[in-house]
C-alpha cells in the first residue's frame, strides 16, 4: 500500500509524468515545491523528527492526552472521479466528537467520490469510517465511525480553538508517518496569512482562505494531523508543504469548526461563493493596482494588524460575478462590513445563499458597487458520475473550471478508458462536448444520448482537453456494452458513507444489421515488369482492430490497430500476429480498403508461432479481396525476396530484400508479467530497416507468390519502463500450410498437442563439450543444409494439474524424436497430432531415450476467469506455466483494482492464491463456491504463495457493495458469459 506524493516543479503541475497540464502562475510566496503531505512513496521511510523541548512537563502531559485523539487511517479511492484518481493510500485524522465518533481530516483525504477506510486507533483497535462531509473548496472533511467499536481505550477528543493561532506560537504536529507508529513534530508559527498553496492543474487545490506556514517538515502520511499548542488545543490542520524547504502549511480551523457545529446540530452545512478566486496583495501592490490612499488609510486604521487586502485573481464566466468583478478589482467591503481576511468572505457568504449582496470594490481609483447573488458551493460540486462502455464521467466541477478558468458545466471524463480511450497516457481531463453529433451540456442530457446508442455502434464524437480548449478533437469510437455491460448512476450518500447505484438501462439498443458493402482497392505502382505479379498483393491485406476490455492472460494493451493477411478470401479466413489477437476476449473488425469494416471472431490461437486465425463473413463484402498463393518451399539464407507490409503509419511501403538468417528463436519473456509469446520458432531475419519498422507484411517471389509472414512479437518489458520490447520477424508459410489445408475445407482446426518445453539452439562444440559423441555430430553434419547446430532444452514447464511430468530437463541435448534427426524447430512438427513421443537426448554426457507425452492446446487457452473484491483471478495461463518448475495452486492472480480491497489489502498481483479461511482452493472453481458463502464487510484470511514460492497469509476486507463477485465461462459454443453474484 502505497500513496502519491503532489507536488508542483518550477510552476507547472507534475501529478503525472505523462499529463498534459498548463503553466500555473506562481504568486510570490508559491515559490517552493509543495505537496499534500499525505501522501509519500518517494521515501516511505522517512519519520518525524523527535523536537520535543525541554520547557516543562506540560507538553508531555499534552502529548500523551492528544495522541488518544489521533488516528491513523487506511483508504482507498474507489475509482475515479473529478479530479482524484483511483488509488489507495493513508493519512491522519483525530477525533473531535467522541460521542458521535467524527473524525476530522483533510479534503484530499476523503476525496470527492467514494471511498473506503478505516480508522486505527492508539492502542491498534479498529473502526470502520464512512465520509459524511468533504468541503467543496477547502482541505478539510469529517469522517464517522461507530464509538461502540472501540471497548479497550476511553474515547476523547480535541476541542478546535482557532483563535489561538499566534506568530510564534510553539506548536506540535502528532500524526502518522507513512503508516507507521504515530509520532511528533515540533515548530513555532511563522505566518497566519499566506495563500493556499498550489499543488498543479488538473489535480486538488484549496484557495479563498489564508493558510498557516511553520517550519515543521511533516512527511507523507501526516495529512490531517492536528497541529497543537501547549495546552492541547487543535488550532490548525496540517494539509502540505514543501519539498524544498522545511515548511508546512496548515489550514486554520475556523470553517471545519462551523462545519462541525452544523453536524453537530443536525443543520445544514452552506456553503456559499460567488465564482470568484481572491488572493491576499500586499498594500503596495494594492495601490499599483488601483487602491486609492484614502481607501488604504481607511484599512490600515481598521486592520492595523493586516499587511493587505483581498484582490481578485480569476472570475469564472458565467459565474454570479462575471462582468461585475474584473481581475484586479481590490475587495473594500460586504454588505458595508470591511473586509482584510478570507475567513470574514467566507463567514458572509456561508450566512447567506441566495441572497444578494452589495460588493464594494475598487478599480483603477474609483469606487464602485455591485450586487451579486450568492451561489450554492454544492450545487457546482458533482455528487454523481456515470459508468458506460468502460469510461466514467461526471459533471465539470469548480475544481476544474478554476484551473482554467471556464465556465462550470459540461461532462468531464474523469476515467477515459474503454470505448472513450483517447490516449495511452491521459485519462482524464478530457470534456466532452457532443456523442453522435447529439450536444451533451451536462451528465444527464449525456444519459439521454447513451440510451439511444446501440451495442457495437461506431459513433462520432467532439471533445477537447482543458487544458487545450482551443483545439476540438472529433473521433469516432465503437460503443462496447457487451462486454463492459455496466451503464448506472452513482449518486453519493452522505448518511450512509456509500455511493447509490441505480442501473440505467438492462440492456442496450441491439445493434442494427450489416448490410454488403464495397469498397475499392488501388494496386501497388510497379516501373520494374519482372514485379507486377505483386501489384496485387494490396488485395491480401486487411487491417485489423481489436478491443480487449480485460486484461485476459496478463495481456497488457486494450485496443490494437494493426493489419493481417487474407489466407482464404472464398471461406473468410485471415491471419494475424498474436501481438494483435492475444486471445478470444475480444472484439475484432477487419477492415478493407480503409473502406469497410466487418466484426470478425478468433477461430484459432496456435500455441507458439504467433499468429491467431480469424474468420469473417466474406458474403459482407463486395470488393475484390484475394488469398494470395502461398509457396510450398521454405526459404534460405541468402535468398532474395520482395518485401510488402505496413508501416507504423499504417501505410504501405516495399522493398527488395535479401534473408540473412533462418535462426531458431525463442521471443524473451516478460519475467515481471509473463503473458504470451512466440517460442520454439524458425523465424526469418532481415537485414533490412524498412521491414523493422512494419508491424505486418509479406515476403513474396516477383510473381507474387508468398514465401512468409512478417510479423510483430510481443517480448520483455524495458528496463526503463518505457514499454513493451517488439521483436519484427518471418514465419515461414510452410508452418502453416497444414492449417491453411484444413481452413480451406472451411472447418475449424481443432487443438493441437504440443511438448510444453522450450528448446534453444547451440553450436557443435558447445554440444561436443557437453558429450554429444562424433557419431551424432557426423549425422547431424550429413543432414544439415544451412548451418549444423543442436537443440537443448532451456525451460520446461510446469505440469497442468492432473497431468502427467514431462521428464525432459533443462539442458538435455535433443538427437531424435522419433527416429527422426532434429536440426531445427521445424522438425518438432510431428508433435502436433501425436499423444507421445520417442526422445532420444544426451543428458549428462549419456544417451537417453525417452518417451515424453504432450499436451492438448485446448488445456491450455483460458476458459474461465472471475474477480473478487477488485482482484481478476484465472487458472495459470500457459505463459506463467512456462517460466515455473510447480505451480502453487490454480488460483493466479491476475491483475487488481488500485482502489479495492485486494490492493489495499496486500493481495500481490503474479501470486496464488492457495487457502481461504484456511480451506485449501486447488481451482477457481473451488475459491468461488467459499467465497459466495461470506458476507459484505467481513474480514477474510488468505494464504498465498508469490511467484518465486514465498507464502503470505493476509486478511481481506470485502466490499462487495463496489466490487461484486463476478464470473466469465465460456459456455457449450465457445462463447463468453458473464455471472455476476449478490453476496450478502
């Protein structure tokens, strides 16, 4: 369990580093890096200084009284919304009514959308805590928990005395320190009136308010600690800092009082604003920006304590102030009460909503007078989203607007994910402005839209990003509700902590039929005759695009765009890299022409060679599409061919190239999320740069016979995090000519045996060292046409549950396989339709023989998937078999959600799970029948085992209110079905 450090560098926002934020404007006193302090893992090791002095024993005194108060708390961020993201962290709270049990915390804590948590006390008891109120504008919020919860400590609290913030008051900071053991911090007040600090654009910032400043250096995990004075006052809350410099800031307490005495008193919390951001501009400052010397006068006798006045900063359009208050206007007065302090704004304006109020204000030396209507602050805080087609959207919040300084409305995309995925790299930010050219000015009109759109619709779009309003983006998405089938409200609840969700619609509009289309290909240009046998090799080419919306296998893209090969255009079958089409969760178009798209379905995944068959309806389309002619001789090294393929432009590029290698390969493997990848492969290398920057192509003789496929494999991760390590590569036709055969009698091919080991090849000598006798190496050197090398075992994998041991070992010698000398991958073919076979290896300097059984594919192609309080859980997929000796259990876990409970708890992803309640769960059908019996909010034990076999035993919390245990099977026909459980 992790949290995230905020903090701004050189005034431009870096709460990620693949954001896109604009410049913020630094005032004079902004000047450092600031950060929440809540919130570490830069160095989750860093403590509180132990400062205390030696005054008196009044200080231990209070310490020992305050620190029955504070409380640790341990929360997630359910998922997405505003401007929070989806994550888990902790922070500090204290008590400030024991008898209600209201904890006091900051905003950024409590977050604007749901959330889970709960409180641990001094002496470690535990209480569940439910949000109740989070301040539209200011870092604070109250959260609740039972008080009969906690029998073995006598319950107190910190009375709020706000008043007695003083420069040079000595003041401590108790509170938690990256989830560790409460501790102290001491300081002295240096400043009672600076302005709030600035975290960056796109992400939580406090402002109207003055803040306290001390050189205290709290570290992560101190948000919402109470900072005290001597007689055991809280008379601030710590809220940030800085991270150049030892100063913190804290939050007067003046409004979280009035809040806390609204609660308290069954009242209403107002808050009230007019859409205006205030910053305090010294006297100087003041007057260059119009403050006459008679107003100053006026205000230094009545504030003589005071160093400025309020100054306006931004002014939202269409806000209750827009066109009365102008950026530079100083604020004089309310309602005739002068005004030197944020705190008097908002005492005002809290007092009085809906109501008009006369501003006096001064601009460019004169006086002038406006009435303004008070705004409700709440009705411009979204308290409801929408989850559709995978993405999560919410009404414009006044967080947002002011970064920007627009108006507060429209849909933001707080979660553009799924259908509405515009980028990698930023999910949020994003406004939407119109779906299916129909205007969405607000959440629900956005509703209305969505009913009407059938499954599997493509759609235009209009949206823009915030921080680039002047750039509209239009795009066309494809609405995905089959598999992401959630369409519902949340709608937060602030008597029960929980988010209410009410389903919108069971069922979306069926999609309407595809109708034959045309569409016109444009052959490939040729000067050379001796090349025009190719020019139609356009013909074979279709795009592919795929939308994977789980993670299946580890698999770690969402949507692919890439392009295949038509290998049977009378029947509908094309072939594609495994990179495109990992597995049959999915939805598939083909694409022709750049013209006409037709949905497409996964028919076949072979087990190593990297390619997946799939089929489409050919009578859908009307052009001209052509299976080309595929050879029935592998090529050689040193062989000239003629190169066609597609960029990463997706444009169509040639070239005359020459084979450099026939290699036998196996594409490295991603040791920190395995998921598949080509192995035992005699692939095709080029030396070649144009063919190592295209993804898909073909290797074709001048008369445009095929002679190999080039495609993309999928590998490691780098090392710098940068993405995913592409391997470009020829698979020979002639691997594939067998399924070809069966393709073009128009029936499916069925499972194929394969030895689940992976050989790698050596020279010679390496194997003449390691006891091959010159009798084999004569024979291997007699049949050998390109290059005389051996294959040896580098991994083999671990054994399906009920299966049998293969008893190859890592580092036997392969000689023969059923009398049959193996000098290549290719030879191992004959194990495809055969239930054992008859090795022949050297192991140890002897000769061996034998008989290794194989396996059917069909066991290894995942079937059944389920998740679990935000964890997606599945059998092993063959990829992690690959790379174990014994696997733990058939419980592996997947991938998790960053703000359920398996991540909040500790469930590690690439780890089994192997006892629930200590009930051994040998399969996921087992876990899932234990797992239904246990109720909501109950606490769970779960043993696990890591990758590299070290157990775990942890306890899980369920919250089956936001994550719902849920199932996919594949049923009788091969397709996916979805059940979801109500646990209780």
């Amino acid at each position: 369990m992790s949290a995230m450090k905020r903090k701004i560098s050189n005034g431009v926002g870096v709460d990620s580093p693949n954001k896109r934020v604009a410049p913020v404007q630094m005032s004079q006193d902004q000047d450092d890096d600031e950060y929440m302090s809540g919130e570490s893992e830069d160095d989750p090791q860093q403590s509180f200084p132990m400062a205390i002095s030696n005054n008196s024993n009044q200080w231990q005194q209070t310490i020992t009284s305050v620190i029955k108060c504070v409380v640790s708390i341990q929360f997630a961020n359910i998922t997405n919304f505003d401007t929070e993201l989806c994550l888990t962290s902790e922070a500090t709270g204290f008590v400030v009514d024991s008898k209600r049990g209201i904890i006091l915390t900051n905003r950024h804590v409590v977050g604007p959308g749901p959330f889970s948590g709960y409180a641990v006390f001094d002496n470690h008891e535990e209480a569940v805590v439910k949000p109740i109120y989070r301040d539209p504008v200011h870092d604070f919020g109250f959260l609740q928990f039972d008080p009969k919860n906690i029998k073995y400590m006598t319950l107190s609290q910190l009375d709020l005395k706000p008043e007695l913030a003083q420069v040079g008051t000595e003041i401590r900071v108790v509170g938690n320190d990256a989830g560790e053991k409460l501790s102290i911090l001491a300081g002295f007040i240096s400043r009672l009136d600076r302005n709030a600090p600035d975290y960056g654009a796109l992400t939580y910032n406090d402002f109207n308010t003055e803040y306290i400043q001390a050189a205290a250096s709290a570290s992560g995990g101190s948000s919402g600690s109470p900072v005290v004075n001597e007689d055991g006052y809280a008379i601030a809350l710590q809220a940030g800092g800085s991270t150049e410099a030892s100063t913190d800031f804290f939050l007067p307490v003046y409004r979280p009082l009035r809040a806390l005495r609204c609660i308290q008193n069954d009242e209403p919390i107002t808050r009230g604003d007019i859409q205006v951001e205030w910053a305090l501009r010294p006297f100087d400052e003041c007057r260059r920006l119009g403050l006459t010397p008679e107003a100053e006068a006026r205000a230094r006798s009545l504030f003589p304590d005071k160093i400025g006045l309020l100054v306006a900063e931004l002014i939202l359009p269409e806000g209750p102030a827009d066109g009365l208050i102008k950026e530079g206007d100083t604020l004089i007065s309310i309602n005739d009460t002068p005004i030197s302090t944020f705190i008097k704004v908002d005492e005002i304006l809290d007092s009085n909503v809906g109501k008009t109020l006369e501003f006096v204000i001064q601009r460019g030396g004169k006086e002038l007078k406006q009435s303004i209507t008070i705004g409700n602050l709440h009705d411009i805080t979204p308290d409801q989203y929408v989850d559709v087609a995978g993405a999560s959207f919410n009404n414009l919040s006044y967080q947002v607007a002011r970064c920007y300084c627009i108006p507060v409305k429209g849909v933001f995309i707080n979660d553009a994910s799924g259908s509405f995925e515009f980028s990698t790299f930023d999910k949020n930010g994003w406004l939407l402005q119109s779906v299916d050219d129909q205007p969405t000015p607000d959440l629900h009109a956005f509703i209305e839209v969505m009913k009407k759109i059938p499954d599997r619709q493509k759609v235009t779009i209009s949206y823009k990003h915030v921080s680039d309003l002047h750039h509209e983006n239009i795009h066309v998405v494809y609405i995905e509700r089959h598999w992401q089938s959630t369409f519902r409200l949340a709608t937060r609840n602030d008597k029960t902590g929980l988010w209410d969700f009410t389903d919108i619609q069971d069922k979306p509009v069926e999609p309407s039929k595809i109708t034959p289309r045309n569409a016109k290909y444009i052959d490939i240009p040729f000067e050379d005759e001796e090349k025009a046998g190719c020019s139609s090799l356009v013909r074979s080419f279709v795009q592919i695009r795929t939308i994977s919306p789980i993670p299946l296998d580890s698999f770690p893209h969402r949507n692919e765009i890439g392009h295949g090969v038509i290998i049977d255009a009378e029947n509908g079958y094309a072939l594609v890299s495994r990179r495109f089409v990992p597995h049959d969760m999915c939805d598939i178009f083909i694409i022709f022409a750049e013209s006409v798209d037709i949905p497409a379905k996964v028919v076949f995944l072979h087990p190593n060679q990297n390619y997946a068959i799939i089929k489409y309806d050919p009578s859908l389309i009307l052009a001209d599409v052509r299976a080309p002619k595929l050879s029935s001789t592998p090529l050689k090294r040193g062989e000239k061919s003629f190169f066609v393929g597609y960029n990463f432009n997706l444009r169509l590029v040639t070239d005359d190239v020459k084979v450099s290698a026939v290699s036998s390969i196996n594409v490295t493997p991603n040791v920190l999320s395995p998921r598949y990848r080509g192995t035992n492969l005699d692939c095709i290398l080029l030396d070649s740069k144009l063919c190592l920057e295209c993804d898909t192509g073909v290797l074709a003789d001048s008369d445009g016979t095929v002679r190999a496929f080039w495609l993309s494999y999928l590998g490691e991760s780098n090392c710098d995090n940068s993405g995913d390590v592409l391997y470009r590569m020829g698979l020979d036709v002639t691997d594939v000519l067998d399924i070809v055969d069966i393709l073009k009698q128009n029936k499916v091919p069925g499972s194929l045996r394969i030895l689940d080991a992976e050989f790698g090849a050596m020279t010679v000598l390496q194997g003449r060292t390691r006891g091959v006798p010159q009798e084999w190496i004569s024979k291997f050197e007699d049949v050998s046409h390109d290059e005389v090398k051996f294959l040896s075992v580098q991994r083999v994998s671990a054994p399906i549950l009920n299966h049998p041991v293969n008893p190859l070992k890592t580092g036997d010698i392969i000689l023969s396989v059923n009398g049959n000398i193996i000098k290549s991958m290719r030879d191992f073919k004959v194990m495809y339709h055969n239930e054992t076979l008859n090795f022949k290896v050297i192991r140890q300097k002897k000769e061996l023989d034998l008989i290794v059984p194989t396996i059917d594919t069909s066991s290894i192609n995942t079937s059944h998937v389920a998740t679990w309080c935000g964890a997606l859980l599945q059998a092993p997929h063959h990829a992690v078999r690959q790379l174990m000796e014994k696997i733990p259990s058939e419980i592996y876990v997947t991938r998790k959600n960053a703000g359920g409970p398996a991540h909040q708890y500790g469930i590690v992803t690439n780890s089994f799970i192997t006892h629930v309640n200590d009930q051994e769960t040998k399969d996921l059908k087992s876990f899932m029948e234990i797992v239904k019996k246990i109720p909501d909010n109950t606490y769970v034990k779960i043993r696990l085992v890591s990758f590299d076999h070290i157990p775990i035993a942890i306890s899980v919390k369920t919250n089956y209110h936001y994550f719902p245990s849920a199932e996919l099977k594949k049923d009788d026909k091969g397709d996916w079905v979805e059940y979801e459980y109500k646990n209780t």
